[in-house]
C-alpha cells in the first residue's frame, strides 16, 4: 500500500469512490453542473478518432429510469444524469468506458455521488428515448447528486452492494497473474497501486472481469469472454465496457503516482503469452 500520507487526492477519490443509489432531493447548483459539463472536454481517449458526446440531463430522469429499468428506476432518486455517447466502430465500448470512468472520478474528487446506470441489454430504447444518434454506443447512464444522508438511502446501498458481493476489498490474486497464465500472485510494487485501483472499477453485476498478466515488462489486460453475472446476449458486451473503466482507473493512478505509460489497445492474440482461451485480450499497458 501507499503511505497514508503520501496519497494524491486524485488516488483517495480512485480508491474512495462507491455507487449511491439513492440522492437528496435538492439539484447541485449551477456552478457546480458547469464544472460537470466541462469534464466531458477534459477527458482523454484511447481511440482519438471516436467522437465522444455528454448531455447532461436534469429533466424527467427518474421517469427515464423507470422507463429504462422498470421497477428498479423507483429505487434510484438522482437529480440529475449524465448520457455519454460515442460514435466510432474502433473499440466503441472500451473507449466508452474508459472515457466515462474519468468524468466519473473526477465527480468523487468534488464529493459528487455517482452510480452507473448500464443501458446495454436495451441500448436501442435508450437510444430512442434520449433521442440519440442512431449509431451512438450508450454503455450506460451516469446519475449524480449529493447522496442521501437519511439512514433508508444508507440502508439500501448497503444492501445492494452486499448483494453485488462488494462488501470489501477484492484479493489482488484473483486478478493478477506474474509471467505466466497459471500463476496468480501479488503484484510487485511498482504494480500495486495500479492493481488495486483496477480492481476497485465498477463493473456490471459486479462481475470484475478482468484479468491482468506482467510479462516481459508489460502489462496485458484481458477480460473474460463470457461471464453469467453479466446475464444473456448483448449484456456480455459489458466486459468490454468494464474493460475501459479499469484502465481509465490505471492512467489516472499513474497520473496521480507521477508514473508515465500508455495503453496499446489489442485486436488478436498475436504475439501475446500463453493464457487462457477464455480470456480476451483488451490492451497492453507499456509504462515508460
């Protein structure tokens, strides 16, 4: 672990940040959602040539959520969404995340609640009801306020996260892998911090699929093909979503650590160490 004293602010909102389900009524004001809306301009790509769009929505949200979502829209209570897009046919979902993931941390930073609101198994309807373009990729909604400090709103996101299996900090073992595929370890040092706040990402149903191999001096990311936490059909495209979060959680780790590298997105198996077929590969992480 980091020395307490030596953690970046940027790193403690990382580690820090948890999804609030239930909001105070009252909207954040509007200095404050012109530094929301100016985020969207701050964040960086993987693939500069998809065109990133963020609508900030503080109409009718909970009745989007019930339309979206059915009954679990009622459980959710945020003044205000965000709806981040993207056009491209490069790695849509991956960059999607990992562009979203910063606004997000950057919204923990200044002590706005945030949640994901994941739209993929019914993207089309999002579409049509947010009247977006009809080749923008929506992996999900952001909704944000100031959380409910009411014992209730408490209560329930207690319990989802129980639920969800994210009641305390997951073992780096399960996720990270030292030269080779069958040999799951602790992350040398200079590693660490960059794994822990991987693994802290959300992910959809808490599905954390993401699997990390050193070798050679490089860090490949890959991310499981199928996982039944994702549920049915399209929803298994989560793991590409869930794979740009955890990478937008390393760049910004190393920004906040003083680390340098960049992320090398992967298209096959080419010259990739022995893994597991299950596995796909997403991306090297090439630190400089």
């Amino acid at each position: 672990m980091i020395a307490e004293k030596s953690i970046s602010p940027l790193y403690q909102a990382i580690m820090a940040r948890r999804s609030v389900r239930r909001y105070a009524a009252q909207p954040l004001d509007e200095a404050t959602l012109k530094q929301v809306r100016a985020l969207a301009d701050t964040v960086q790509p993987l693939v500069p040539t998809n065109r990133f769009t963020v609508r900030l929505r503080s109409d009718v949200v909970r009745q989007d959520l019930v339309t979206l979502l059915g009954a679990y829209g009622r459980l959710i209570t945020p003044p205000h969404a965000l709806v981040p897009y993207l056009q491209g046919t490069t790695h849509p979902l991956t960059d999607l995340g990992y562009r979203v993931e910063q606004i997000v941390v950057q919204l923990t930073a200044r002590g706005i609640a945030t949640c994901y609101i994941g739209t993929l198994p019914h993207e089309e309807r999002a579409r049509n009801l947010l009247e977006l373009p009809p080749d923008a990729r929506i992996g999900a909604l952001v909704v944000f306020g100031h959380a409910a400090e009411t014992a209730g709103g408490r209560a329930l996101d207690g319990l989802v996260r129980s639920v969800l299996g994210r009641t305390s900090p997951p073992a780096l073992e399960r996720f990270f892998f030292l030269e080779r595929a069958d040999n799951p370890a602790q992350p040398p040092a200079l590693l660490r911090p960059l794994i822990e706040a991987a693994v802290r990402a959300p992910s959809a149903c808490n599905a954390q699929p993401w699997r990390f191999l050193w070798h050679d001096n490089r860090l490949t990311l890959f991310v499981l093909r199928h996982n039944p936490r994702y549920g049915p059909g399209v929803a298994q495209q989560y793991n590409l979503y869930d794979g740009g979060i955890a990478m937008a959680n390393i760049t910004l780790a190393m920004e906040a650590l003083g680390m340098q590298g960049h992320w090398q997105l992967l298209s096959d198996d080419g010259g990739l160490p022995s893994h597991p077929s299950a596995w796909l590969p997403l991306a090297q992480l090439i630190l400089m």
